[in-house]
C-alpha cells in the first residue's frame, strides 16, 4: 500500500475499518510523523510546528522513546498527540500475529501513561487482518493516510517530495511524514514550505484523537 501518494478510493473501501482520512467542515489536516523519537530531528520538527502553531501526531517506536525519554516527554508536553508504531517497527506482513501483538503491546510499557492510546499506524503501512482484529479489540484505531509524502524515499527529489504533498492534500488529509535520519533531507525541505501553504490555504493543522 505504501507505494500510493495518494490513497486510492478502492484501497479505503476494501479496508473499512481503518482511518485513511478525517473529514470535517473546519477545513482540517492532520500531520503524521512516524519512527521518532529522532535526536535533532523530531526537536527540529517541533520548532517548525511551533512557529506555526500546528499540532500533530507522532507514531513512535518503543525502542526510541526508551532510549530518547526527554525528546518523548517534550512532545507529549508541547501539546501533541502520541501512536503506538510497535517497538521495534515490525512488518507486520513478515510477522506472526502473536509476535505482532506481544510487539505492540512491549510498545505500551515506554508510554506508561497511556497517553493517547487508542491510536495505532503499523510500520510500512503492513498489517495482517488477524493483528488488525485484535488490536482493534483492545481498542486502538488503525490510522492509515490520505496522503504520503515519500520523504523517506532518498530516489526521489525535496520538490518531488513537495509535490507529493501539496498536490494532494485536502480537508481531512492525514499525511504522512517521518522524524527519521533516512527522511532529514527530504523533510526539512519539505515541512516548512508545507506548514506556510496550509497557512496560506487557511488550514488548520490538529492532532487526531
């Protein structure tokens, strides 16, 4: 699925009980950051989204909150939502069900506060049924994307990567970036073009909850 910039209307229909998108009459996005906490990088990222009073969701892995607890703690305190992306960002197509599982619920005990969490996005966007069922019953929504930025993709170019982005984005988008080494390039270019377009389109940028 992650191949898609934009996420097709088909691939949302036959994946009902996932959230590809929010839509709303506010004139909303929700901004995505995934693979954190980043050293430099998610701080990075927080000063942009600052500046623009934006917030946002950050999918992070256990392993990095466990080994960044301060980077985490600042970005639950600046307002932030918070989604488990496993511990050790598993593809869930190459995992078992139960090791999957064992994996997301690991993530839990680096967010012992259980800030935000309802909120799920699987690693590379894979995801068996069977680990979809049951985190659903334990009570998280699976958060997918309207829109990818590709800004992990070192093939691609930062106005490629721009394009991606402001190409497609419209009222309840939930677009995908990552506070990653492999993504830095790519984002910092990105991210602040995209927050002074959302600015000047008059979008609001929220979390999702």
């Amino acid at each position: 699925m992650s191949f898609w910039v934009k996420t097709n209307r088909i691939i949302k229909w036959i994946f009902p009980n996932y959230v590809w998108n929010i839509p709303n009459d506010e004139q909303k996005v929700f901004l995505t950051f995934d693979d954190g906490p980043t050293p430099e990088i998610t701080e990075w990222v927080l000063e942009q989204l600052k500046k623009y009073n934006a917030k946002a969701t950050f999918f992070c892995i256990g392993n990095n909150i466990e080994k960044y607890p301060e980077i985490f703690q600042k970005t639950i305190a600046e307002g932030h939502a918070i989604g488990n992306h496993t511990f050790d960002h598993l593809n869930g197509w190459k995992t078992s069900t139960e090791e999957y599982i064992e994996n997301a619920k690991l993530y839990e005990t680096q967010n012992p506060k259980l800030v935000t969490r309802n909120l799920f996005r699987p690693p590379y966007g894979k995801i068996k049924p069977s680990q979809s069922k049951i985190l659903r019953k334990l009570g998280y929504k699976i958060i997918m994307w309207d829109v990818l930025s590709r800004d992990y993709d070192q093939s691609i170019s930062a106005a490629q990567c721009l394009e991606n982005v402001l190409s497609n984005i419209e009222t309840g988008s939930i677009i995908v970036f990552h506070d990653s080494v492999k993504a830095e390039h790519n984002l910092k270019y990105v991210l602040p073009k995209t927050l002074e377009f959302l600015k000047e389109k008059g979008f609001i940028c929220d979390k999702i909850d």
